[in-house]
C-alpha cells in the first residue's frame, strides 16, 4: 500500500515537474543554502507528500536542491529519496552517480586516507573499465578482489565491503550485514550507491564531495528515465547508446572551434576532464619519470572547484603537491610562472601548471608572447641535465573561441592541452559536459587521459553529445553577440559610476580575439577603517544584485553562470564559485555575466538607480 503510494506521488510529480528541472544546469543562489543541500529539498519535498500535494506550483516553489546540476539537482534528490523510501533508508545514504566506476573510488579515497581496508565483491564480471591495477598504481587506492556466486558467500572482513551489481530494474538492493556499500549499476543511465548500516554514515559526505569534484550526479535525463522505470517496476531502458553521428559531430566542432588536429575528448563535466587530464599526467610521470616530484602548480584563487580537485588528487598520492601560482591583481602570471618553474628545475621534479586565460573573475590576460617564453625556456637541473619541461594545462571556458593551440597559435610549439566547460558557451547552458584538446606535442598525454577518462567512467553522455551536436556550431556567433552586450554595459558603468573599478578585456585584447561576456566590479565604498571599508562594500554588492533580480526576474539571476542563451547571472566569487578557496584569496566583488539575448536597456535602467540610491 505504501509502495504504491510513493510510487503514485512520484508520477504525479513527474508530470507536474518544472520544466527547469530537466533542462537547467544552475540554479537560484537566493534560493539556495550550501550547508542544506539536497535536506532542505527533501524535507520540503516529503512534507509535500505526506499533504499528497503534487500542484506545480508547489513543485516550484522548492528551494534550490544544488547551486548546480553536476554536484546534484532536484530529479536526483527524488530518484535516491524514492530508492530510499522504498527501502526504508535515509534518503542521504543514497547517492546517484553519472558514472558507474567513481562510486567506487569514492569509498576507496576515503578508506586510503583512514588506513582502512576494503574489498569489492562481485557475482558475475567487473566492469570492462575497472581496471584494477591502474587504479592501485596510479590513484594509490588499495583493495582486494573477490567473486561469489552470491551475497550468503560474503565473507566477514576487517574493513569496508563493496557489492557491485550490474542492475536490470532501479532501486532493486542487495545488502547484508556483511555488505557495507551496495553500488547497482544501471547501463548508460549510471550507478547508483546505498550505505549500509549507522557505521558507514559518516562517508556520506565524503562520497558526496567526489561526486562535487571528480564526477557528476546522474543527469537529469537518466534520473527521469530512471524514475520513470521505478514507477512501472520495468527493466531499465538501454538503448540509447551515444550516437555516432552526434558524437562525429561534437568531436569535428571541436576541432574546428580549436583549430587543432588532435582528438578531442569529451566529458561529462568541465572537472570531469580536469581529473582526466590529472590523472592522465600522472600516470605519465610515473611511467616516464619514475622517483621524481610531481608538482601541480595552480593558482589559489582561481575557479573553486580546480583548486579543490587539485588538493585533493595531492593529498592521495605521496609524490604529488600542488604549489601555488599567483595570478591576478598585483600579481604578473608570466613572473610567477618564470620564478616557480625555475625553482622546481632547481628541485628536478615534473611541473604542470593550471591557468584560466582571461583569469577568473579578475578577467586579465597575461602577455602571450612572454607567456610562451617563460613556457618554452630551457631550464637546468642541479646536475646540469635538462629540466623536465613543462606542460600547460589551460582553462579557456571563458574564451574557447581562442586559438592556442594549432599550428602557428601561440603556444603550438609548448606541451599544452586546453579544456573548456560545456555548461558555459558551448552548451548555452543546457549540459555540464565539458572537453579537451591538446596540440601536436601532447598526443601521448592525450592517450594517458583518454584512459583515465574511460577508468572513470566520465565520458559524456548520449544526450549531452545530443545538446554538444545542436549548440556548438553557434557558440562563436554567441561569444561575439554576448560580448558586443557586455561591452555596452561595461562602458555604461564607467560612464555612470566612475568611481567603480571595472574588470574586464581591453579594446586591445578584444581585437586580438578574446571577447569574455564576464566582467567583475569593484563597488566604491565608504569607512574609516578597512573593515569598515569592506562591511560597506560587501553589503553594497548584495544591494545591487538583489536589485537586479528583483526589477528583472525573467533576466537577472543570482547564479554562478555564463555562456547561457539568454538573461544576465550575478554572483560574488568568494561565495560561489570559490567556495573551497581560502579565506585570503578569495573575491568579494561583484562578477556579471551577459547573454546575446537579453533586455540591455532595461538592465542599463535599474543599474542606473542603483546608482542613484548609493
């Protein structure tokens, strides 16, 4: 009789749904607390069915379930809260995954920093992808092997067991007291993991934060079609195999888009190539430079979600440290980058370097031809012998019309491989699935990562190769529409507030090709003391913000995102998008970005009585 009932709620949900909760990739910051994530949704959420209120309305007026789709969203939340119900769990200790393989690593990242046992078992076969010695070798993660013929053959075992389980029907679980963490997998549509007793809770947000950072939530589509699939208690749907003219289509994009040559890769989110492209370079290191130090040189205020992943390949692999790269502001990219490759040359270790170009949310860009000089200077070791040289990871989802990487472009003849994240132009913020390419000199990196990316499981998915295919072979008529907005209300902020520091490209830059639709402002302020000063301004911030998205609620949203289709996004960095970053470095100004679609001179309006009630 329950079943039934939480099954009927779940349909009647599914057809009242709002329409963003399929195809939105970020959501309302107003609307949002980070420390409830996915709880305050759910409790809403189960205080609706328990009143049997399935109006659209109400489903709209949830909170936020995530600030965005990759960490989480609201068809997630209901696909593990139902698995949950069912079950009788705690809708927490279930946990949704895109990839059918990082749930797994989720539990052994954890058990490797607590000096924990594990072992996986499984009945019929692993996983093709699991390859079992690369993840030991390489991600350092320990485990043992064992198949049975059934859970009654389970073993008692000091540490943590896993039961993998290829799944015909979502939400079918198999645990035992001896079974720590059941993993179901579920075809194309992904994974899904369930905690088994009070003594393994306390993984739950550890497990949460790989998914934040090495991978993604079940997408939207497959957590509808997974629904869709509990609720007439059928075999799952696994027909939709990534199309080949689809994918052909997004692959040939890129390389236009890029003018590069190489094959691109495609994820299923910006960090999720970014932890390809880690892990990737690692294992080259370990096969190529055995012994030596590998360094990730990474600046500490840039995009929250690099910096974290970063730290957190580091702390799992001994030879691994990240060594910090100031960029912005005062800080000169190319100096820096000049002062730590010659420090780690001194050191003989591995240098690989990630940078934003234009940095974010400073918007700066440094000297390209002094860049490529640092990058290419041929540096000595202690021993006289020629420094490993470095290799360029850049992050151009500001910019990924630009060209780097072809032959001629500026940093063609430098070991570079550049990535972009999809849920920003190329997408128009329709999908998180994000790319990389690499120039001639990076061809068996690009191997090394391709590997990796299918180790996890991270590649993108059927329906975001399908969205990459229709977005893409617009996306640099897009840049220069949003760009020509952004530039107009650049210069109406300087003409009607001067006193702002604006940040943002120069005309000259412009020319040169990089036409952000992101800039960042400074407001003026007013104190005696400093902290009086910035109390001021960080009050101001939310003023003009909250002003925005009240005059202009069907355009102006308190959101982390850019490159979308239309409307204009606030944020301050310090609290979004470098949430993880410290305390020090972060960014309490104002970041805005432009769409080619949008109601300029109404936003040129309302910004001009902010002004006037300063």
């Amino acid at each position: 009789m329950e079943e039934n009932r939480i099954l009927n709620f779940i349909n009647e949900v599914l057809e009242n749904m709002p329409t963003g909760w399929l195809s939105m990739t970020t959501h309302r910051l107003d609307i949002y607390d980070e420390k409830l994530a996915k709880t305050q949704f759910l409790e809403q959420f189960e205080t609706l069915f328990n009143d049997h209120n399935s109006e659209a309305a109400a489903l709209n007026n949830l909170p936020t379930a995530y600030d965005y789709i990759r960490l989480g969203h609201p068809l997630s939340c209901v696909l593990e809260w139902a698995i949950a119900k069912l079950h009788d769990l705690k809708s927490e200790n279930v946990i949704s995954f895109s990839s059918k393989s990082v749930p797994v690593l989720a539990v052994l990242r954890k058990n490797l920093l607590a000096h924990k046992n594990t072992q996986i078992v499984y009945t019929e076969a692993l996983p093709a992808f699991f390859d079992a010695e690369i993840i030991k070798r390489v991600y350092g993660y320990n485990f043992e092997l064992k198949k049975v013929e059934n859970t009654d053959d389970i073993s008692e075992f000091n540490g943590s067991t896993i039961f993998i389980s290829e799944q015909d029907e979502i939400g079918a679980i198999h645990t035992n007291s001896k079974i720590d963490f059941f993993i179901g997998l579920y075809g194309q549509l992904g994974s899904v993991l369930v905690l088994n007793g009070k003594q393994n809770e306390n993984y739950v947000s550890d497990i949460q934060h790989v998914r934040r950072r090495e991978t993604i939530a079940m997408t939207p589509a497959n957590a509808l079609a997974a629904l869709k699939s509990l609720i007439a208690k059928s075999s799952i749907e696994t027909k939709k195999n990534i199309s080949e003219p689809n994918k052909t289509s997004v692959l040939d994009s890129i390389v236009k888009i890029t003018n590069t040559t190489t094959k691109p890769l495609v994820a299923s989110s910006g960090l999720s190539i970014q932890y390809a492209i880690m892990m990737g370079l690692i294992h080259d290191a370990l096969e190529n430079h055995k012994g030596k130090a590998i360094k990730f040189i990474v600046p500490p205020n840039c995009y929250g979600g690099t910096n974290d992943q970063a730290r957190r390949v580091a702390a799992c692999i001994d030879n691994v440290e990240i060594v910090d790269l100031p960029v912005d502001g005062d800080n000169d990219m190319v100096q820096s980058i000049t002062i730590v490759l010659d420090k780690i040359a001194k050191e003989d270790a591995i240098p690989y370097i990630i940078a934003e170009i234009p940095t974010n949310p400073r918007v700066e860009v440094p000297d390209l031809k002094k860049l490529k000089e640092a990058l290419h200077k041929e540096r000595k070791t202690p021993t006289g012998n020629i420094a490993i040289d470095p290799v360029f990871i850049l992050d151009q989802t500001f910019c990924p019309n630009v060209h780097f990487l072809g032959e001629g472009d500026i940093l063609s003849t430098v070991r570079t491989i550049s990535f972009a994240s999809g849920s920003k132009f190329p997408s128009g913020g329709k999908c998180t699935a994000g790319y990389c390419v690499g120039n001639t000199k990076t061809a068996a990196l690009m191997d090394k990562i391709e590997l990796h990316l299918t180790i996890c499981d991270n590649e993108a998915t059927a329906f975001q190769y399908e969205i990459l295919a229709k977005q893409l072979p617009s996306m640099n008529q897009r840049i220069a529409d949003a760009y020509k907005n952004t530039r107009e209300f650049v210069n109406f902020i300087h003409d009607v507030l001067p006193d702002a520091k604006i940040n943002f490209v120069s005309k000259e830059l412009a020319a040169q090709g990089f036409t952000p639709s992101v800039f960042s402002l400074d407001l003026p302020t007013k104190g005696k003391t400093d902290e009086e000063k910035e109390t001021y301004k960080r009050a101001l911030n939310l003023k003009l913000i909250n002003l925005m998205i009240t005059e202009i609620p069907n355009e102006s949203k308190f959101c982390v995102s850019y490159g979308q289709l239309k409307g204009c996004y606030w944020t301050i960095p310090a609290t979004s998008t470098q949430g993880t970053t410290k305390e020090g470095d972060k960014d309490y100004i104002v970041r805005a970005s432009l769409s080619p679609n949008m109601d300029l001179d109404l936003h040129k309006k309302v910004f001009l009585k902010f002004v006037e009630g300063i």
